[in-house]
C-alpha cells in the first residue's frame, strides 16, 4: 500500500469519525414520517381522489385503502342504451392496481332519464324506475368480478355500493333531493335490489346525511346543545339556533321528510359525513346506528373546520386526521373516507383546507398523520377513547398505543417509548420532550418506535 493510498485512507476515516461524533452529539428525530412507507389500510380511506390515475399513488403512500368515487349516469349513459365506460374503467383500474378498494355512489344526473323539475341536484328524479334499475344492474356487472360482461382486466370485485348522497335538501348541489319521502325511498329500493340482483355480496350503502344536518337532528330529537353553523365565506355563514332547530317548522320537516327515509328505506350500511366539532362525531355515529337499526360508516370526514371561527395550521390538520379517524373507530363504523386529495373548488368555505395535498401537489401535515395511522391501527385493533383528547389503539397483538394531545400530552411524555409531534409540517416526531410544546401530539407504547420505522 503506497504512503499516498495510506494516507487519504487514513484521513477518511478521521473524517468518518468525526461525523460519527458530530451526528451522536446532534439529536435527530426519532421519526421522520415523510420517509416512511405505508401499505394501503382498509380501514382508513379518501373520498373525491380526482380522476386522473396518474395521482393515485399519492393515496397508497399515505396508507389508504378504501377510495370513493362516483358513477355518474350522464356519463356513462350519456343516451339510452349508449354506455361509455371509459372514465369510470380507467379510475377503477388505477385504484386496483395500486392496492386500493374502490367505494362507488352513483348519481342520477342525465338529463334524458330524469324529472326535469328535479335537475337541479346530482340525485335528480328517475322518470322510469325501470331505466334507473337498468343503468345499476349493468355498472355493477361491470365490476362485479363474475366473469360475465366484466370489465377488462378488473383485478378483483367491487362491493361497496352507495346511492343518494346528501339527500335532505333539495338546495344541495353535491347531492340532495328534490322530490318527496317516498319518491326517495322507492328510487333507493329500485337501487339497492338492483345491485343485489347482480351481486348477492355486495354492501349497500344509503347516502350520507350532511353534517349540518345531522348536527339539527341532534339539537332536535336528542337534545344535544349547541348551535349549528356553516361558513359560505369569511363573512357569510348560516347559523341555526336551538329554539328554531326544536320549533314545529323543523320537527314536521323531520317527521314527513328524514325519519321515514331512514327506518324504511332498505340498505346495509347507513352513513354520517363528518365535518364541524370533532367532539360531536361519537354522538353523531350513534344516533344514526340507533335510529337506522345498521351499522354505520362516514363516507366523507374532514378537518380542520373554518366554521365555528376554527382556524388552519398544520398541526391542527394533523390532528383532525387522528382525531376523526379515531372518533369512527372507536364507535365502531367501518371506516371514514377523508375529503379530497388535493385542494380545488367545489368545496365549502369551511371545508377548503381539509385535502391532504395542497394547490402545488406538496404534501400537507395529514399524510403524515395517515402514514402514522396506517402503520398502527392493524386488521384487528381495537380503538377506544380514554377521555379528552386522549385514545388507546389495542393492537391484535396484544400490543397497546396511546395517543394523546392538550392537556391529556403530559400524561403521556414520562413513557420510555414515547414520540411528540416536534414539526408537524415536516413529519417530525422526536423522542425529546423539551422539543415539543406542551400541548403537542404524543405517542407512546411498547414497541413504539419500531411500528414506526422506516
């Protein structure tokens, strides 16, 4: 070995030591969570991933498994008897590819098959319900997975089918109704014998109530007390009060136009979306698990609400994801499918930050919070909530986490396995305490750190 070779060998390894000493004196993070992998979780899921494909991938690294999109029938019926399965082929496929499981909600928008009077929501009037059962029964063989008129290349069956999406108004433009109760129940069950007609295993499931209005239900029939508010803008909201919500106008309106819906109306699953104060969802799941007799689900969270002078930060976008998806599991409903992928129109003035990528395709603080999620909750967790702020994940292992955040933190900080949210931005969970407010999202547990590794 030459002096030179001897030399320069020498030096790189008083440098390597050097950064050795260097990195061990400098504390990092004990998790980075922008660099972990998630597998896609079937218990955690998105609504309105957009339709490009090409995007997709975005949902998997976060985690989630179950993604909603909708069949609309202006598109793929454009004309009687003309299907165009392009659109709805090309998203399907790229969920399945990826791992993911599709959640369908139809919409009976084409002009040409429904009530002119009732064009004005996504939910419009069948004019023939034997045309609306017709359009159902030939989407759901398409994806069904029985190997008759199956679309090319479908990976495995689609099973969750939702109809009616939002329908207590007639003013709601993302959904709602503008004929009467029992129009609406007759144009469900055409729907749900149709899916079952083609697929005996399907789980059908009734349109979300928005969660404004389930929030008056509340007020109305469980007397809860609270006000009730969304946000159309920085200046404009409305606010129902408890007198108006508890008046005759709004109780008639729920006797002849929601409660029959709900108790006679046939399906497998009932829904509640989920936005607003996170401390009203167990309330929300359980009135509706109580009044339908079904198990439940939300087929649209989100969060941090800009209603109720809520404000955005990523901190508080992280722990909207943990929160939300905790308060459903924890009642024991499938799963809460989170809105949007990326932020864009066509959202409510209090819902507009709730996406989990932001208008340049970066990133926000809730994937990170989804890729924590994905990697703890397992098939077999159990969720319960300890008190404020504060919930316990059993793994089916045997294996206990707790997260905690406000007051309910400190209890937490003593653990020996313990992470605290130290840069929420970033994804940057430490160890070290004294790097975290008080106040900060705290995980701890036995075997912690390794769920979390990359």
């Amino acid at each position: 070995m030459s002096r030179m070779f001897l030399f320069a060998t020498l030096r790189q390894l008083a440098v390597m030591l050097l950064l050795g000493v260097t990195l061990a004196a400098t504390p990092a993070a004990a998790v980075d969570l922008s660099q972990i992998t998630a597998k896609p979780n079937p218990r955690l899921g998105l609504s309105f991933p957009g339709a490009n494909p090409a995007n997709y991938s975005a949902i998997a690294d976060a985690g989630i498994g179950v993604v909603r999109i909708s069949a609309a029938w202006k598109r793929i019926e454009p004309r009687r008897g003309r299907f165009d399965f392009s659109g709805l082929d090309r998203r399907v496929r790229g969920l399945q590819k990826l791992g993911l499981t599709p959640f369908i909600t139809f919409e009976s928008n084409a002009n040409w098959a429904t009530q002119k009077r009732t064009q004005k929501v996504k939910n419009a009037t069948p004019k023939h319900a034997e045309r609306w059962a017709h359009f159902i029964t030939t989407v759901v063989a398409r994806y069904d997975g029985d190997g008759q008129d199956d679309m090319p290349g479908l990976i495995r069956p689609v099973r969750y089918w939702q109809v009616a999406n939002e329908w207590v108004s007639d003013r709601n433009k993302s959904g709602g109704w503008a004929s009467s109760a029992d129009d609406l129940i007759r144009y469900v069950t055409v729907a749900r014998d149709a899916v079952k007609a083609e697929q005996r295993n399907a789980i059908f499931v009734m349109g979300g109530m928005a969660a404004f209005n389930m929030d008056v239900l509340l007020v109305a029939r469980d007397k809860r007390s609270f006000e009730v508010r969304q946000s159309w803008s920085a200046t404009s909201e409305t606010v129902a009060s408890q007198r108006e919500m508890r008046g005759a106008q709004i109780s008639q309106f729920i006797d002849t136009q929601v409660m029959p819906v709900l108790t006679k109306a046939p399906f497998d699953m009932a829904s509640v979306h989920l936005y607003g104060p996170e401390n009203r969802d167990a309330a929300r799941l359980a009135m509706m698990r109580r009044v339908t007799g079904k198990p439940v689900l939300s087929s649209e969270c989100g969060g941090p609400t800009l209603d109720y002078g809520g404000t955005y930060s990523e901190a508080e976008h992280f722990r909207a994801v943990i929160e939300r998806n905790l308060n459903v599991l924890a009642a024991g409903a499938r799963f809460c499918l989170w809105f949007r992928l990326g932020e864009a129109k066509g959202s409510t003035y209090g819902n507009r930050r709730t996406a989990l990528y932001d208008t340049k395709a970066q990133p926000k603080a809730g994937v990170y919070a989804y890729r924590a999620l994905a990697r703890l909750i397992d098939a077999d967790a159990r969720i319960s909530v300890v008190g404020p702020g504060h919930y316990r994940i059993r793994r089916g292992a045997g294996q206990s986490i707790s997260i905690a955040w406000g007051a309910a933190a400190a209890g937490l900080r003593s653990q020996s396995d313990m992470l605290c949210l130290s840069d929420a931005k970033r994804g940057q969970l430490t160890a070290n305490p004294a790097s975290c407010s008080s106040a900060a999202m705290t995980f701890a547990g036995a075997g912690l750190t390794s769920l979390l590794s990359p």
